[in-house]
C-alpha cells in the first residue's frame, strides 16, 4: 500500500452508510470530506460540506 495521502468526497454521506465508510477510510489514513444537507449526527476524524446538489458554492 502507498503511503501517499488519499482523498476521498462523499456525497449524501451524513447516513450510517457514509459515516460508517468514512470512519473505515479516515482509519486508513484517507483525508475523508463528507458532502450532505446536513451535518452527520455524529463527530468524526472528517470534514463536512453542506451541499444541496443544486448550490455552487465553495
């Protein structure tokens, strides 16, 4: 396995399904940026971006 930083972007992660592959890719070494209309319910090793997948924002 490379020890190259990875990065990975989630869309609609907050549910258990993305906050679940989050926390398995964060555990790896993955810079993990969860996209969602909300924030996940729960705190964890990633970034959230709002995202309505209408809205361009930054």
């Amino acid at each position: 396995m490379s020890h190259d930083l990875k990065k990975v972007v989630i869309a609609g992660g907050s549910g258990f399904l993305g906050v679940s592959l989050a926390h398995h890719l964060a555990e790896r070494g993955t810079s993990v940026v969860i996209l969602s209309r909300n924030e996940p319910k729960v705190n964890g090793p990633w970034k959230h971006r709002r995202w309505d997948a209408q809205t361009v924002e930054d």
